[in-house]
C-alpha cells in the first residue's frame, strides 16, 4: 500500500477495532426469511463492502488523495459535467442509457500509485486508459462483465494533485448491477459532486442519496445543471431552501445553465468554472483535504455502527426465532418421551400377553397361598416352586420387552410428525424445512429403542446386585435367580394400574404385589421403594435422552442458524470501533490538525 500519513498506536488500534466488526460481520449468519433479513443482508454486504473500499484504507492513511465521486440520476449531465472538468471528452456522453457503465478515475500523474493499487475499490479491476480528444468510455451500452466490474484509470495534469474525480453510473440504473456499482463508489468517496436538472431536482431518488449523505455527513457539493436562462436565481433559491430543510444548508450549489453542446458534446469551457475552483481548493490546502477525510471517515464509522447495531437486531430476531423452533421441536418430543412414561406408569404395558405370562408365571391363588405360606415359614419351598415352573421368567420379560418397544416407536414416529407439523405451522418453519425429510423418525430407531430396552434390563440387573450386597441377601437373590427378581421389579414399576380395568386390575393388581412382596421379603420395604424409584427414573431418564437423539436430527438444519457471532457480539465490536476513533482523533492523526500548503491551482 502507498502511505504517507503518520501511523500511530490509536490508528493501529483503530484498525484492529475495525478488523475484529468486518469479522463479526462476516461471521453473522441471516439465513432465515424473517422480516428484517433481507435488508440486514444487503447492509451487511454493504457495510463490508465499505470497510474494504473506504474506512479500512482511510483510517490507514488520513492524507492520501482524496476520491470525489460524481453521481446523480439518469439523464442529470454527470459524465458532461467530469468532461467540462478536465476540459475534454473523456467520458461517454449521449443519449442512450446508461451512458456510464465503466465508471472513469481521473488522477493527476502523481497521485498514479495510490489509485492503481488496491488500497481502494479492492474489487474493481484496473484498466489504464488514455485522454484522447474523444471519449475513452469503453463500455458502451451493452459492455462485457469484465468491463463493468473495472474502473478505467486515466492521468491528466488537468486533475489537482491530492484529489481524483470519479465517474459513477446512474443510481436509479434500469441496469441492477449499474445501480449496485454506483452505491459501492459512492460509498467508497471522501466527498460527492451530486449533479441533477432544474427539471429533476425535486425527484425522489436523489433526495434519498442526499438524505444519505447528510446522514453521514459526507461532504456534498450539488451540481444543478441545465438550468434555462433567467430562472437561475429562482430555481437555485428552492434547492437551496430544500437542502436545509435536509440538513445540507452548508451544501454549496454549483449552478450550470441550459447550454448547447458543441459537436464533441462538451459545455462551454467557462461552464462548469464554479466546480473546478471548490475541488481546486480542497486538493490544495492539506488541512482542509484531511478536513474532509476526517468527516467523512467519522460520519462512515458512525454509519457502520448505525448499521451494525441495525444487523444485530436482526441477529438477535434469528435466533430467537430457532430458539423457538428448537424449544418446538424438543417440546414435541419431549411430549413424547413423557406420554411413554405415562404408559410405564398407568399399567398398559401389563396387558394382554405381557398380563397372561405374568400371570401364568405367578400361578392362581394356590400360588398366593404357596407364596404367603413361604412369606411365613421357609423360602425353600417357594424356591423349589419358582425353579419347578415350566415356563421361565424369561417369557414375561420378553412381553415387557415387546411391550415397551413398540410403545417407543410410536411414540417417536408422532414426536417426529408433531415437531414438522408444528415447524412447518410458520412461513420461516417452511422455510427452513423446505427440502428436508424429518416428518419420520430415523431408519435406525427402533435399533436404539431396542438396545435402550437391553441396557435398561441390564442397569436394573447391576442395581439389584448392588442392593443385594450382604451374603444373605446375595444368598436369596441366587437362589431365585437374577431374572425372577429383575421381572418382579419391572412389573413393580410397570403396574400403577391406572390404565387397567375390571378383571385386568384385579389381575394385575394381585399380580404386583406378589411381584413386591418377593422383592420386599429379599430387600425390605424401604428398599424396595428405593430400588423401584431408581429404576424407574433410570428408564424416564434413558426414553428422553432417546427422544432427544431424535430431535438431535434436526442439527442439520438449526446449528447453522445459531452459529456465529450474537447481535451483542456485533453491537460490542462497534462501540469499541468508536471508541478507538475517538482516540484518532485525540490525538489529531490528521484530523483536519495539519497546517494548510496553500490553495492550488484550479482544473485547467
């Protein structure tokens, strides 16, 4: 980069300041169609944009040459005007639109280096290009892309030193990329020659850039061209009033007359005499060109932070909108996870053959009374009753094992249309769903269902093992077996009842306390209350972290969302570049603080 201004610890500082917003920027993802996005993403595009072409190398060097950029709308006289400047066609003219679509950089031949590199306008080719007495616009009506995303460098002794004009396109182009490409290089000035016609004037579009500019406090000097003899004053007079009723009475008015152009389709050379001699004097004294810098660099920081803060509030809009889609999608499932632990609880999973297996593994009454008479006088007779039967526990726990499957699949395939259905209840839902497929559950869960069960069945095993830590229970536990007593805990857990009737109650019901009477002869009462807690939270815990495995899926789709920096993240990183402005500008870093060189030779 070519630079002659002082760099000192607050610049550095400042830079870094800077660095750290385009970074956050960058890094805010906006990709749902909320009601702010579109226009957050425009700004944010707009706002790095800016901090590549303009902040970033003008906070680097406060005395390079200053970019006046000549805009307006179509048909206002730009390229006539920048061409009356220098004296010499060296931009398109004419009546077919647009006129300018490789915008032109007039340079004096000593400011070469600081426009030839990227120090500015890092995106747009260089082309160097040649004063000839005809235009050197090459882009035509319908130029290629490569013309259109370059900017033609053209040196002439006519252009001060310090100080280079700028041709933009039309800002209200039929063509979009012409209208992007004059926000871009109006963005990157350190001041504005906005022209526009006694005609035009009073038009919306022009009043929007100007309001922009008074906005951040741009340096703007209007160019009111083609004014019909005689009514100068007039005409001047209701801009003016305008200007200030805008905040821009400061603004000076340049105020060219309705002329005819000769027949290479130049002014009058006294024409445009009152723009040449306001630039001539801005290049030549250095304060008032570091002036300038400085206000404008001050008033696009503040413009960033405005816009910033603008960003951070639509941050702050995604992702509360996916914290709500997220809490709906957990909220499905998790509606899920505990209509299972309702059906754990209400004795549904004790009906039909998961209740005849028990039953037939418990026997009828005469069981009761061989269990009651165990309870009583000696375990080994009911020992030998249990080790006697033909059919083993075995057969109940695989019912319950079915049982409680198929209760979680069901319950995972509604989760799953519950948590897209009400996703998709939204326009942003529809959105962010549009091309997914998670109104299902996973191939893979009634895998997980299945070993979730396995484990569980196991953990009540290694619990049981734990309880029956002392040799005379170890000794009653081995002698029924592992399985008996972890099928008499899972019917203990599963056989609240709520959800039986008639016949199944009384059966189930019975069938229970058989089941806790034999834990609670083994282990005691408190224990058994204990055991049957710990397992049941064990599997509430186990069904809601498989829930949460499902809704786990939609990641995919909300992660990216939530990624990133936060609004705050953003508001912080310009506070801080604001406050590292103000120590610049403490410290004067050539904030209109360097004694003047003298006024300059006007454009000739």
């Amino acid at each position: 980069m070519v630079q002659t201004g002082r760099v000192n610890d607050a610049t550095l500082a400042a830079l870094d300041r800077l660095d750290v917003l385009r970074s956050a920027l960058e890094s805010v993802p906006l990709p749902l169609p909320t009601a702010a996005a579109d226009a957050a993403r425009e700004a944010r595009a707009a706002a790095v944009r800016q901090i590549d072409d303009y902040v970033g190398p003008r906070i680097g060097d406060l005395e390079a040459p200053l970019l006046a950029v000549v805009g307006g709308s179509t048909g206002a006289g730009k390229s006539t005007l920048v061409n009356a400047l220098v004296g010499l066609p060296v931009t398109r003219t004419g009546v077919i639109r647009p006129t300018t679509r490789q915008p032109i950089l007039l340079h004096a031949p000593g400011d070469a280096a600081w426009f030839a590199s990227t120090r500015i306008l890092p995106g747009l080719a260089r082309v160097r290009g040649a004063v000839r007495d005809a235009p050197a616009q090459q882009a035509g009506e319908d130029p290629d892309a490569g013309q259109i995303g370059s900017v033609v460098l053209v040196a002439d002794e006519r252009v001060p030193q310090d100080l280079a004009i700028l041709d933009a396109p039309d800002v209200d182009s039929i063509a979009d990329e012409n209208r992007a490409l004059a926000a871009q290089l109006l963005a990157a000035a350190d001041l504005w020659l906005f022209a526009t016609t006694a005609n035009r004037y009073a038009d919306a579009v022009p009043w929007r850039l100007l309001d922009d500019a008074a906005s951040r406090d741009i340096t703007v000097g209007i160019v009111l061209n083609r004014v019909p003899p005689g009514a100068e004053d007039e005409v001047e007079a209701d801009l003016r009033q305008m200007l200030a009723a805008r905040g821009l009475a400061s603004a000076p008015v340049f105020v060219i007359a309705e002329s005819t152009l000769d027949e290479r389709g130049m002014l009058p050379a006294d024409a445009a005499e009152g723009v040449r001699a306001w630039l001539a004097a801005i290049a030549g004294d250095r304060a008032e060109r570091a002036r300038v810098a400085g206000r404008t660099l001050a008033g696009a920081v503040g413009r960033l932070a405005a816009t910033a803060a603008a960003i951070a509030d639509a941050r702050d809009e995604q992702l509360a909108v996916a914290r709500d889609l997220r809490e709906t999608v957990l909220g499905a499932h998790d509606d899920a996870a505990d209509r299972i632990g309702d059906a754990t609880r209400d004795g549904v999973l004790l009906r039909g053959e998961v209740l005849a297996r028990w039953q037939d593994f418990v026997g009828t009454s005469d069981v009761f009374r061989t269990l009651e008479s165990w309870f009583s006088r000696t375990r080994d007779r009911v020992t030998a009753w249990f080790q006697g039967r033909p059919a083993p526990p075995i057969e109940v726990e695989h019912e319950i094992e079915t049982g409680l499957h198929a209760v979680m699949l069901d319950e995972a395939g509604r989760a799953a249309s519950d948590a897209w259905a009400r996703v998709r209840h939204s326009a942003v839902g529809r959105a962010l769903t549009d091309g997914a497929d998670l109104a299902h559950p996973s191939p893979d869960v009634s895998e997980h269902a299945a070993r979730l069960v396995r484990e569980w069945q196991q953990a009540l095993v290694e619990l049981i093992g734990e309880q029956a830590a002392g040799k005379r229970t170890k000794a009653r536990v081995m002698s029924l077996g592992l399985n008996v007593i972890t099928v008499a805990l899972m019917v203990v857990v599963f056989a609240s009842t709520g959800g039986l009737t008639g016949g199944e109650l009384a059966i189930a019901g019975g069938s229970a306390v058989v089941g806790q009477k034999l834990l609670e002869t083994i282990f005691g009462e408190d224990a058994v209350r204990r055991l049957a807690a710990q397992a049941r939270d064990d599997l509430d815990a186990r069904v809601h972290a498989l829930l949460r495995e499902q809704a786990g899926r939609w990641d995919a789709l909300l992660a990216p969302v939530e990624a990133g920096a936060d609004g705050e993240t953003l508001r912080e990183a310009a506070r801080r570049l604001e406050a590292a402005m103000a120590e610049v500008a403490a410290g004067g870093a050539g904030i209109g603080a360097v004694p003047g060189d003298g006024p300059q030779e006007p454009l000739r």
